[in-house]
C-alpha cells in the first residue's frame, strides 16, 4: 500500500472490508510513525472505520468539516468524491 499509494506528500488507499482498511490504516501510522514522519489529515469516509479509529486510541487530526485535498483536487470524504 504504502509503494502504490503514496504520492508526494498524499496517501490514498481502500480496503474490501472495514477489518482490512483498519488494518492498512493501523499499519500505515505504525511505519510512517516509525520513520517520525506524522501523518495528518487522517480522514476514514466510513463510520465504521472511524469508530475503529477512536476505540484504538487513535486521534482525528482534522476536525469535521475542513475541507480536505488529495492529488491537489477536493475530496468529500462523507460522499467520497473528488471535485
């Protein structure tokens, strides 16, 4: 994930089940973290996921509502969509 789907200073993956997308997450801050690089703007677009997030202690870094970019272009991430 972290060779496909990081560009620049953006990464953007998905998973096929919610247990998959937290466990890319996880690992992603996990070896990011290790190498001190801080990941910010961590935006999950599924209730779930997010609710996996909070109860492992993790933090949202950005408050609802901020708009967010990805590859320079505007991400919903309640709608998933890219403008």
């Amino acid at each position: 994930m972290l060779n496909s789907g990081l560009y620049v200073d953006d990464l953007y993956f998905g998973g096929d089940t919610v247990s998959k997308a937290f466990e890319s997450l996880s690992d992603a801050v996990t070896k990011l973290g290790s190498g001190v690089f801080n990941l910010r703007k961590l935006r999950p677009n599924n209730s779930e996921l997010v609710k996996l997030w909070f109860e492992n202690g993790f933090s949202d870094s950005e408050r609802e509502g901020v708009e967010l970019k990805v590859l320079g272009l505007n991400w919903n991430p309640e709608k998933d969509v890219l403008s």
